[in-house]
C-alpha cells in the first residue's frame, strides 16, 4: 500500500508553474528525478528490511521418523508462513553432531535449529529431572502442557538455556518395558536382564527391580537389541516404528502412566534469531511455549499411537504390568522424589512446588 501511494506520487507529481522567463523543463525534471530516486531508494530499502534469512535444521533422527513428519517439518513451515518470507528453513541432510552433542551444535552455530533431550545433560537440566519418574500420564499433550507450564512458572528464569532461544519443551508419552523374549510379570522376571535405558532415573528404576542398566543412545538400540547385547529396551510404541524395534522386541509390558516419560526441547541460535526483524521474531514466537507444547504432545500421541497400531499388527505380545511389578516401581519412586527435592535446592529451587505444580496441570488439563 505504501510503494503505491509512493508511485503514485511520482506519477502525478504537483509543482507551482514557474515564472514567465524561466526555464519551463529543467526544474520540473529534475525535481521528478529527485523524487523518483527517494522512491526507488525506499522501494530497496523496504524489500532489504524483508530479505530472506536462511536457517538451518538438524537433526539426529531420520527425516522420515514420525517425529519429523508430524511435528518439526510442520512447525518450520508454520514459522515460515508467519514470516511473510523473512524466514526459509533448510533440513540438513545428515545429523551435525551426536544427539548428546545438540544443545552445544545450535549455540555454536553448527547448525542454526535443533532439538535435544534434557536425560543427555542431566547435570544442567537436573530441574527437569522429575519428567523421568513412572506415573506421570497416558497421553503427552496433557504431559508436555503441564510441563510447559511448570517451566514458564518456575524455569523460565534461570538461564539454563544460555546461547539458544528455547522455542519450547514436550514430553515423550507414557514409557514402557520391551523384551525380546517375555512379559515382565513379576520383579523377578527383571532380575539380570540387561535394559537399554536412556536416562539417569529410568537406570535407576531398572536397576532397583533387579535390571542391569546399558545407557545408549535410543540410535544403538536396534543394534544392541539384534545382536543379543541387552535384552530388553525401557522406551516407547513410537520407537517401534521409528526406529524398526518392532522385527526385535516381540513383547511390551505396559506400565499405567508410564514407566517414565522423558522430555525434549527445541531451541533456534540466539544470535540468529536476534538478527531477525520484528516481523521474523514474532514468527517463532508464535509457534513457541504453549503452543509448540500443544504441538509436541499431540505429535507424540500419534506416532505412539501407530507404533502400537503396528505392534498389534505385528503379533506382539502385549500385557499390563502385575501389582507386584507396579508395587516395587513405587517403592523406588519414593526415593526419587526425596534425592530430587535435595538435588534442586541446591540450586535454589523448591523440588517439591514443581513437582506438586506439574501434577495440579496435569490434573486440571485431564479433566478439560
């Protein structure tokens, strides 16, 4: 609308006549050429103030993965919408660095968006420590909500986020016990087992049923588990299809309101995104906080959705874990919730308001 006032203006430009004498050409030239040229100046300038700024994205699972399909491809071409062309993202065709290696890989500008797994820095993130105990809920986008939340209230402060822009936090859904050859129906069916585990607490909660822990990276677990190197998986349905476990992992033990459930971030370079526009910022900020929760959690209930779709079509051996097994989980989750309410104080947090906090959203968003 602007430009076309603007030429207008050029077009039909208004002049008092000049005087008998004077030369009738040359002044009203050049005062079009002058204001042609301001025109043609701010024309420039206002589509430089809209260039395009390219932001890469990586990450450390396939682009086809579910997780990619229905959450991170989505949200970057929401972003860029939004943006009314100021903002083009590229997938990166292979992963930057190791899935532990992201937090650092964004702040450093290997690549410019990324998202990580709080269990892979569990000295920085010892805050979102609680997201690994058993129970928490059924369905992720109640779970990454009330997480969401908890963080706005209590985290949001506390710079643990340094060098990036956190653009949100989710949950992984309701975890679950995998084996290779049977139900786990009592504690003593997990006594010697070798679990591929993920995180610091979900270790412990195998290693307090009798498991042996093998902390690996969820892209060795195919691996392990093929080749016999661990006997059992503590993960989740979608990683049956995600990461082809189904063909491995013949039976699943549910666990009411996970076994764990885990949570992830997605962050974009702080540096990037400050160089960005008003227009641009606002961008990713719309698709930020509660939001991409939202999103997250409802992307997560999908691919674990299918993930147990396909087990079923599989013939997998599918049960809910005995009182025996949920009795002796619960006896090693009180522990937890103790060491985690000494563990954040130290960093002047209140272990147990956060905990309580989480549980009240989870609560409230339920019963909506």
């Amino acid at each position: 609308m602007l430009q076309a006032r603007l030429l207008r203006c050029v077009v039909a430009p208004t002049f008092s006549e000049p005087a008998d004498g004077e030369n009738r050409g040359e002044p009203r030239m050049f005062w079009k050429k002058a204001v042609l040229s301001l025109v043609v100046a701010g024309f420039f300038g206002m589509n430089a103030a809209k260039a395009e700024t390219e932001f890469t994205f990586s990450s450390w699972i396939p682009w086809t993965h579910g997780l990619n399909v229905h959450l991170y491809i989505p949200w970057a071409e929401a972003v860029e919408k939004a943006s009314n062309g100021e903002i083009k993202i590229r997938f990166l065709p292979k992963s930057v660095a190791a899935p532990r290696a992201y937090l650092d890989a964004v702040r450093t500008g290997q690549t410019d968006i990324g998202f990580g797994t709080h269990s892979y820095s569990p000295q920085l993130f010892a805050a979102y420590h609680f997201t690994d105990f058993p129970f928490l809920g059924d369905r992720s986008v109640v779970t990454s909500v009330a997480l969401q939340r908890t963080h706005d209230k209590f985290l949001a402060d506390k710079n643990l986020y340094d060098g990036v822009q956190l653009i949100g936090i989710n949950t992984l859904g309701p975890g679950l016990l995998f084996h290779r050859t049977k139900l786990i129906k009592s504690p003593e069916d997990m006594v010697g087992q070798k679990i591929r585990t993920g995180g610091e607490i979900t270790r412990r909660l195998v290693e307090g049923l009798g498991g042996v822990s093998v902390a690996q990276p969820i892209t060795k677990a195919y691996e392990l588990l093929s080749t016999g190197v661990v006997d059992g998986h503590a993960g989740h349905w979608e990683q049956l299809v995600g990461f082809k476990l189904a063909e491995v992992l013949p039976y699943a033990t549910i666990i009411p309101g996970g076994l764990n459930s885990g949570s992830m971030y997605l962050m974009v370079n702080k540096a990037k995104y400050d160089s960005l526009s008003p227009v641009g910022k606002a961008a990713f900020d719309k698709y930020s906080g509660e939001v991409f929760a939202k999103m997250a959690g409802e992307a997560w209930d999908k691919i674990n959705d299918e993930g147990k779709a396909a087990a079923v079509a599989a013939g997998t051996t599918i049960a809910d874990a005995p009182d025996a097994v949920i009795d002796a989980m619960k006896k090693v989750s009180v522990e937890f919730e103790a060491e985690y309410y000494k563990e954040v104080a130290a960093t002047d947090l209140d272990g147990k308001a956060i905990l309580d906090y989480f549980r009240s959203q989870v609560d409230e968003l339920k019963a909506k």
